[in-house]
C-alpha cells in the first residue's frame, strides 16, 4: 500500500499562529511555538467557533476593554 507524504499548505499565519491545511490528510495544522495540533477539519471549524464564542464571552465579562466581539 503506498501512503503519500503529508504536505501542508500555510492558510493562515501571524506572530502566535501558523494554520496549514493538509488536502492528503484531510487535517489541520495548528503551530503555536514548539506545540503543534493536528485535528479534522469538521473539528478545526467547530474549534474556531467556539473560541470566537469564548472570545465574545470574555469581551461582554470585561466591559470596560475596548470590545473586540466576533461571532462566525
């Protein structure tokens, strides 16, 4: 059975994150530092909701930041 080699391509990158998704795998990368998170797609997405929603939640909690809120 021949396997092919994992080649992730960079989506997404900035000082603390470089997000690549692999089209062999189906998976994606997350780079933070020294750790990285690999995960399917279905759960990248459902992770980035909910941290948007954390996000959201931590902004309305803290009233007197400036409010960064955003919502997918």
């Amino acid at each position: 059975m021949a396997s092919r080699a994992c080649k992730p391509e960079t989506i997404y990158e900035s000082k603390t994150v470089d997000i690549q998704h692999c089209p062999d795998c189906k998976m994606m990368h997350l780079t933070m530092g020294s750790i990285t998170v690999r995960m399917s797609e279905h759960h990248f997405t459902q992770f980035a909701h909910d941290i948007s929603r954390g996000l959201f939640e931590l902004n309305s909690t803290h009233s007197s930041q400036p409010s960064l809120r955003v919502m997918m």
